[in-house]
C-alpha cells in the first residue's frame, strides 16, 4: 500500500489551503452533474487539488490510533460477518468523518458519502493519485482496496431484499409489529418498509445505547437493571459499547423471530 507524502511538507499545504476547501461539496456536485450530461468539469484542476486535499485530511482522520483501535474491536465483534462489520462500521466511520465533511463543505451522512464516491471517481480518471489514496483509504476501514462493481452490489441487494420481505410477509402482525417499532416504524408497517431498515438495525442498536446513556449510569446500572453491578467501575465508552452490544442481540432476537417458520418451533 502507497503510504509516501501523507505528512511532512503536504501537511502545510493543506493548513494553507484551508481556507478555500469549503467549496469543494459545490464542486463536486457541479462536476458530477456535468458529467451526467457528457461535459467537462469546469475547472478540473481545482478539483483535483481539493479532492487530493480531502483523501489525505481522511487518511489523517482513519490513520487515528483510537479509531484504528475500535475498528479492530469491531472486527473481533463480528467475526468475519462482512454485512454486520459494514453496518456496525458506518455510524463509527461516520463520527470521524464529520468534521472532515464539514471543512470541505460536503453534506451530512450517507448523502456526502455519495457526494465524496463520485467525485473521487470522476477525479480518478485523469489523476491515478486520487484512485490509489482512495484504496489506501479502504484498507485503513478494513475493506479491500477496489470497491465491488455497483452493479453486481445492487442485484444482491435487490435479490436479499425481495427474500427478506417474503419472510417478513409471511410472519403475523402480532410477531412483526414489535420488530417494526423497535425500528422506529408504525406498529403496522408494510413487509416492504420493514425489510428495507433491517441493514440500520446496528445503526439503531448505537441510538439506543446513546439514549440510554443520557439517563445516567445509576438508572441502567445495578440487579434487575439493563447491565449488573460488574460494569459500574466501566468507562462511559465501555458501558456504551456494552449497551450497543445487548440493545444488538434484542434487535437480532426479534427478527428471528419474524423470519423464522413457526411450524420450526413445534418440531
């Protein structure tokens, strides 16, 4: 992996260049949307030097030793589980990932992954820089360095998707009533919208934590409590984790619940 240039005297340059970076969330959608119609960006240069701008300020974000070391616990956690790994990666990913968006002036959340996806991709295809920081970046969250073809992703999913709604359908409304408002969703909700919010359910378990926490810790520590009295001399990141961790397999318990034939429990 190419690991030259990330520090030193390209380090300065983007304290001097931090002004302008702002702007390159309005750049990248005006090259993007260019590019959907066949144009050339308008000035290719400029975003190529905000988009290396930004791939170097997030391997400085992802190369953070405490970052580095949760990722390694959520790897330990999943255990070769690739869907788990990438569900409970996003919200971590996306904390480190936050200010960075916001010098750049990319948007929010998942709408800014998109936005950075597409315009290194675009920028890519005259500067070979951008492609190779772009799988160093990859490797640093323990993905491999070349994105799979989006093609063969979306027919997967749309094929998982379809399996896990007939399931879904095929469990009563008293069994997937719980699972939908355990998602945030109408007790009633539709197999569909179900099925589509099952790939947030680490995303939700975290929300659930983070609620919890707010409480305080004498509220969900202690005998017939959330955790035992073990875990009081915890750290708030422990107990949170810890939290993340059950609110997980409540979640896990009750789709398998739902997706999970009767008849199998009469046996």
């Amino acid at each position: 992996m190419s690991q030259s240039g990330y520090k030193g005297a390209f380090s300065s340059q983007l304290k001097a260049d931090e002004g302008s970076d702002s702007s390159l969330g309005k750049q990248f959608s005006k090259a993007i949307n260019a590019n959907a119609k066949g144009l050339e960006p308008e000035d290719p240069d400029e975003l190529e030097r905000g988009a290396l701008a930004l791939l170097h300020a997030l391997h400085e974000a992802y190369s953070e030793e405490a970052f580095q070391s949760e990722l390694e616990q959520i790897r330990k956690a999943t255990a070769g589980d690739e869907l788990k790994y990438l569900t409970t990666l996003a919200p971590v990913a996306g904390k480190i990932q936050a200010p960075v968006f916001i010098r750049f002036g990319l948007p929010p959340g998942q709408r800014g992954v998109v936005v950075m996806k597409l315009g290194i991709r675009l920028v890519s295809t005259w500067q070979p820089e951008a492609k190779e920081l772009a799988g160093d970046l990859r490797e640093l969250l323990g993905l491999k360095r070349e994105e799979e073809d989006i093609t063969s992703l979306t027919k997967q999913a749309e094929s998982g998707l379809r399996e896990l709604e007939q399931k879904i359908a095929r469990a009563p409304l008293d069994v997937r009533g719980p699972l939908a408002e355990a998602l945030l969703l109408p007790y009633k909700a539709t197999p569909t919208e179900i099925a589509l919010e099952i790939p947030k359910m680490e995303a939700r378990a975290q929300q659930l934590a983070e609620h919890h926490m707010q409480r305080g810790r004498s509220e969900i520590i202690g005998e017939g409590k959330l955790v035992g009295s073990e875990m009081e001399g915890a750290s708030d990141h422990e107990l949170t984790k810890k939290l993340q961790e059950l609110f997980s397999r409540y979640l896990q318990k009750i789709l398998a619940r739902v997706v999970t034939p009767l008849d199998s429990f009469t046996r």
